[in-house]
C-alpha cells in the first residue's frame, strides 16, 4: 500500500554516522537517526561527491567562493558535488533536508567566513543554497524541532 511507504528525506551523510568529514570523522547525531523511524533517510556528502577525498584540508567560502585553509580554490568540487545531492533529493522527492551546520557544503543561514578562524557570516553551503532555490526546506542538526514542525504541517511555514 503506497501510504505506508515512508517519505524520503537527505541527510548529511556524516549527521548518520559516514566518515567523511573533512577530519575523516563523522558527526553522528541520534536525533537524526531517529528520523529514519518516520522517513527515508537518503545520505548525502556533497564533498566528497564531487571528488573530495576523506581525510581533506578545510574548506570555507569567501567570495562566494570555496578555499581550502592553504588557499586552493575548490569550488567546482563543491558545486559538482551539490548537483548530484540534488539530483539525489530530486530523484527521491525528498520533503526536507537536515544537514550539517555551518558547513560549507550543508551550513543553512550561517556558514564560517573564510578566514578559519571560527567566525560566522549569514550565507548558505553551496549545497543548501542549491535545494533551497529547488523548494527544499533545509534545517540542521541544531534546527531539527522546527523541521519534524514543518513535516507535520509545511504551509504553516509558508511566509
């Protein structure tokens, strides 16, 4: 029966235990594992999706742009990365996103500002900039009440 089929929702693959933080660590977070007793959980690195390898130096944006901490310019990884998370949320008719906080493929309002210093600068990750201009709802591990509030009722959001 086609209603008891779970909707799908992306997931930062590292949020769900994949090591493949730029550290070669993971970010496991139990909240959200615990979506996949509601949803389909679709894992997604936009990083290393693009041809990042894990272990990797850090990246932030700048510019509008991704660098490296030791200034190479990634940004075509990142970008070719996020169009096959898309295509993966679109493939999967995902209803929302949660991904990784302040990073710059996932971070969702805030990202760090490119100087590796730990300050925040109001932006998206290349990666949720994207779903959010596919309609895509992005929250993070630290928003994630608001998205299971944005599951129950979506329109309650519309502004």
């Amino acid at each position: 029966m086609e209603s008891d089929v779970k909707k799908a929702i992306i997931c930062s693959a590292c949020l769900v235990g994949e090591k493949c933080r730029y550290d070669g660590s993971s970010n496991e977070n139990e909240k959200v594992l615990a979506l996949g007793d509601k949803y389909r959980i679709i894992p997604v690195c936009p990083e290393t999706s693009g041809g990042l390898g894990t272990p990797r130096t850090p990246s932030e944006i700048k510019c509008g742009r991704v660098y490296t901490k030791d200034g190479k310019d990634v940004t075509e990884y990142f970008v070719s990365g996020a169009k096959t998370a898309l295509k993966a949320a679109e493939e999967n008719k995902a209803v929302f996103a949660v991904l990784k906080a302040r990073s710059p493929s996932c971070g969702s309002g805030f990202v760090y500002d490119g100087s590796f210093s730990g300050k925040l600068t109001a932006g998206d990750g290349i990666f949720a900039g994207m779903l959010k201009k596919a309609g895509i709802a992005v929250f993070s591990e630290e928003t994630l009440w608001t998205a299971e509030d944005f599951a129950v009722d979506p329109k309650a959001f519309e502004g």
